[in-house]
C-alpha cells in the first residue's frame, strides 16, 4: 500500500491526528486536500496544511 493509499484510507480525524508526521513527505493535490477537508466538516481552513505547523494562519481565528 503506497503513502497515499494510506492516507486516503483513514477515516477519523483522530486517526489523523495521530498518523500525521507519517504523511510530512506526501505532495498535497485536489483529491489528498478533498479528503483532509472531508476529516474536518467544521473547520474551513484544513486544506492549507497537512501537517502541523507553528502557529495559526488561517484567517478570523
């Protein structure tokens, strides 16, 4: 199962949440970002990053 096989199959964001330093090297592209949104319904701004990063740049929050 390739890295993006992987990550496509992950169902929960708090499956996300733990699995995510594992998918740092994987190049983000419109089906990879449709699925990140689909892990956070609530949270608008999920699609500009995939991983953690210091700091909140997602406007009005």
């Amino acid at each position: 199962m390739t890295l993006r096989e992987k990550f496509l199959a992950i169902k929960t964001r708090e499956e996300w949440e733990s699995r995510r330093e594992e998918f740092r090297q994987l190049r983000p592209d419109k089906e990879l970002l449709r699925h990140l949104d689909s892990l956070y319904p609530d949270y608008k701004c999920s699609h500009e990053e995939l991983y953690k990063t210091p700091g909140s740049h997602c406007p009005g929050k």
